[in-house]
C-alpha cells in the first residue's frame, strides 16, 4: 500500500467521510464561494456564515422529514455535554426522568442526569452485558417522567434499537450519536435529538440538537446562558462563536447525502447491504466469528465480533492493516473486533473486508 493511497478507515469516531465531500472542502479551502478567503477565516457574524448556517439547518430538517416547528442547534461539548444539558434544561425539581441503559454512553448519559435530579432506569441491559436491546414489553415505564432518554445505536456494543418504545404523552429524546440519518424513520416522534457529528455527519467540533419548538419554552431562566436550548435557539446558533469549519463540512455531508445518494431511503438500503456482507461472514464461518450482539439488535452502523483466540484477534487487526482496512480492533470493554461502517464507508470497504474475513478464517481455522 503506497503513501499516497486512501485506506478503508473502519474507526468509530472520528471516522470516515464521503471522499467527494473532502474533495469539495479542499478546493474550497482557501477561496469559499468567491468570497476571497477560507470559511475558517470568515467572522460568525458575516452574512455568509448566517446564510451557511440557516441553509445547514433547513437540508437537514428536510432529510429528517421533520415540520417547521422543530430547530436544529449547532453547538459544542460533543454528545457528553448533551449528558447534563438535557436534565438541565427539562428535569424540573421534584420529577423524575426515565432513561434506557443499553450501553456504555447511555450508562454515562444516566450518571451525568442523576447529578442534575432524580433518574431512574426503565430498562437496563448491563447484566446481559448491553449485548442486546430490551424488549419492549420489558421496558417499565414512570407515566409522570419528565422524559424518556435513550441512545438509537450503541457504538461500543454494536446494538441498534430497531424500533422505539411508545411512550404516549412522555417525551421521547434521542442521543443517535452514531446513526443519525443513516435509516429512513418517523423523527416526530422525537422531541429532542442530539447528535455528535464526528461519526455520521462530519469532523469532531459541532454537535447536532435537533428540538421541538414547544420545548424551548420549558427552559429554567436560571440557567447560565450558554447552558440555555433556547438562548441558542434565539440566536440562530450563534449566541457565541460556533465550530464552524465543522459546520461547513455537516452541510456538505447533508449535500451529499441528499443529491449523490438520494436520501435517507437509499441510504438505508447501502447500508443494509453492506451490513449484510460482513454478518454473512461471521454467520457462515462455523463458530471461527462470533458476533458480539444478539442477532435481533445487532447494529447496522457497527459490527462487533471475537475470534476464538486473543493472540488470532491482534493477528486479525494487524493482517487487516496490511490490507488497507484500519480502525478494526475493538473497544477495551468487549475486545475482539469492531468494524464502523458509518454512511460514508462505501460497499467495497465492506466487501474488501468480508473477502479478508474469509481469507483470513482458511488460513488460520
């Protein structure tokens, strides 16, 4: 493999963007849009920068399918911020929320919110090692919580929720971190979304609040104001200075999302494929795989598995290396290997890696 070769990059985050995108944002770097100097150079305050922000928020409600009456944020302190900025802005003094432990982040989202009021788990999978997603009927309800929290996909444990508990008239809020806009869905039924954007969207440095109007009246005026949903939502995003570098690449994420790829629906379709290819191995290599999610939650976005040795594990990464395909040792948590197909990771990847996969099991069962 040559310097100058681009490798199949199967981190978790930051993770791979679409290679048009990069190339768009290079030959825009020094010039952006005729304006004579880098969108990393321009003032927020410059009407360029509002225009790029309000055209950023308006693709994305499109993709989300998601009506007027709801505001995208563009803010900073990555999803973990979200943790407490949440309960913050919507636990009010003497209510209870409810939240879906299924993993690692949503185990840290749980801690952060029980510094800020009382929680409770609803449903909790860390006896089963978060290796699948609770079922619905096993999910216990408080019908006077504050709100229901849960994470769509967990990164770590490669579980995806595949559908969503019906909550009646308790919020639903979302950290979908790692597969926002990666499948077609009814996003109204959200009140809140949240997102980091270093998975799906773009680079590390702005995080995505998707936030029903309505809400925004709930926020305690006490807050510090940058602490404050709808402050920020006054403000259109920027009450202080934004990342945005990081929102300029979300937006030609959201383009090319749109016009190369179509959408949301074909969207889904890829990446159901390219799931498929790397499952099929594992399912057909007679015990040499082991996936590490149960077979109803495994995640489309990250596919985790063991070999049957530690030592053939590190050959595994090491071999795949040498092959172009990075990023595939897994979380310290669960070991083993963790593949992150994010949209932006193209079928060949999968199926360079799934055709390694089988070279790999022949010389080494």
């Amino acid at each position: 493999m040559t310097k100058d070769k681009r490798v199949y990059n199967f981190y978790p985050g930051p993770a791979t963007l679409p290679l048009s995108v990069l190339e768009k944002a290079r030959m825009e770097l020094t010039n952006y849009r005729g304006t004579g100097m880098s969108v990393m150079e321009m003032s927020h305050r410059s009407a360029a920068v509002e225009e790029l922000i309000t055209s950023t928020e308006k693709l994305l409600l499109e993709l989300l399918e998601l009506p007027a009456h709801y505001r995208v944020l563009f803010l900073q302190g990555g999803a973990s911020t979200q943790f407490y900025m949440v309960p913050l802005n919507f636990l009010p003094e003497g209510k209870s929320a409810d939240y879906l432990v299924t993993g690692n982040f949503a185990e840290k989202a749980f801690k952060e919110a029980a510094k800020i009021g009382r929680v409770r788990a609803a449903a909790d999978t860390k006896g089963d090692a978060y290796r699948s997603i609770p079922k619905l009927e096993d999910i216990k309800l408080d019908p006077e919580a504050a709100y229901l929290h849960l994470t769509s996909n967990n990164t770590v444990y490669g579980t995806q929720w595949r559908e969503f508990p019906c909550c009646g008239d308790i919020p639903l809020i979302c950290d979908a971190s790692s597969d926002i806009l990666s499948r077609r869905l009814d996003f109204t039924q959200f009140v809140l979304i949240y997102a980091g954007a270093q998975k799906n969207l773009g680079p590390a440095g702005t995080t995505v609040v998707v936030i029903r109007e309505d809400l925004l009246e709930k926020v305690p005026q006490e807050l510090p104001s940058m602490l404050r949903y709808d402050i920020h939502a006054a403000k259109n995003s920027l009450y202080n200075t934004p990342s945005i570098f990081a929102i300029y690449m979300v937006n030609l994420v959201l383009n090319w999302l749109k016009d190369e790829v179509g959408g949301l629906e074909e969207m889904e379709k890829i990446n159901r494929r390219k799931a498929k290819l790397i499952y099929d191995e594992i399912d057909q290599s007679n015990g040499f795989y082991r996936g590490y999610a149960a077979a109803d939650s495994r995640s489309l976005m990250n596919v985790t598995f063991r070999l049957p040795e530690e030592e053939l594990e590190k050959k595994f990464v090491a071999a795949a290396e040498a092959r172009g395909l990075v990023g595939l040792k897994g979380y310290r948590t669960v070991g083993g290997i963790r593949a992150s197909i994010y949209n932006a990771m193209p079928i060949e990847g999968c199926d360079s890696l799934a055709e390694f996969m089988r070279e790999f099991r022949e010389e080494n069962a």
